[in-house]
C-alpha cells in the first residue's frame, strides 16, 4: 500500500513555507534589507538607530508568519 503525498504537505511536514505562498520571497527580502540596513547602522555609530532598524527584523517575520497562518490571503 502505497501513500501519496502532496509537495506542499512535505513542506508543511519539513516546518517549511508552502512553495504557493505569495509573499514568502517578499517578507524575507524585506527582513534582510531590514537587517542590512541596521548593521550598516550599526557600523556608522548610529547605535541606538541601528538597534530600533534592527527590531523590525522579528516584526516583519511575524507579519509574514501570522499572514501565512491565515492562508496568505488565499480563499
């Protein structure tokens, strides 16, 4: 007996994002911008911007996350 798996329910399986997903590229090329703009920061000795830029990186994967909790707008 053999059992057919979908790919999206190994994604799901593997604690990956479903390769439907729209806005997984853009939320990720978002946190790293985020992210790279506060290191820049950080190297330009403006600490305590560079600490406020770089508390966005968890805001913005937890935006993404809970989107996609909510079936990324999908009907």
């Amino acid at each position: 007996m053999t059992s057919t798996i979908s790919d999206a329910d190994r994604e799901r399986a593997a604690g990956g994002v479903p390769a439907s997903y729209p806005g997984a590229a853009l939320i990720a090329l978002a946190a790293f911008v985020s992210f790279v703009l506060s290191v820049s920061l950080w190297f330009a000795d403006s600490r305590e911007e560079a600490l406020f830029v770089g508390l966005w990186v968890p805001s913005i994967l937890s935006l993404g996350g809970f989107y996609a909790a909510l079936g990324g707008g999908r009907s």
